[in-house]
C-alpha cells in the first residue's frame, strides 16, 4: 500500500496525503514533541506520516479516516498505534 500514499509537506508540522484512486486529500499535523516521542528522529516526520496512514489503510477504508486531523487522535481510536509507530523505528 505505500506506493499509493503519497505525503506532501505543508508547512512545518503539516502534511496533505492523498491515497491513490481516492480524490480527497487528508490534512495531517503533528507536533515535534510527538514525532520525537514515537520516532526519536530515526525517520522523518513525513515518513511517520506516511507509516501511519499505513497503520489505518491496515485498519479501516480509506473513507473512514478523517479529513483533517492531528496524529495523536489515531491513538484514541487505536490504541495500539503509539507503541507499533515506537517499534517500527
């Protein structure tokens, strides 16, 4: 599935991701303290991005992923995300 995600750099700490086939982009903010908290700064926080939204595409259709939201509200629907976003890097 990554080579249909495609993240694009907003601004700092703003990415829009657009999934293949699907016409909607999806608006993604993350922190600095929170990409270092999953990641450490061993990948980038584009590539945290798009690892995530791998982690959802695992999870749900792509029709059920917000529009707009901030990273730390995956957790809340999927508690495991935090801990295999850690391992993964």
């Amino acid at each position: 599935m990554a080579e249909g995600i495609k993240v694009e750099k907003v601004r700092e700490g703003e990415f829009q991701v657009t999934v293949s086939g699907v016409p909607v982009p999806h608006t993604v903010t993350v922190s600095r303290q929170y990409y270092l908290k999953l990641t450490a700064g061993r990948i980038t926080d584009a590539e945290l991005v798009r690892r995530s939204f791998e982690f959802l595409l695992a999870r749900e259709p792509e029709e059920s992923i917000l529009t707009e939201f901030e990273l730390p509200v995956i957790a809340r629907y999927f508690p495991e995300y935090e801990r295999e976003m850690q391992r993964q890097t």
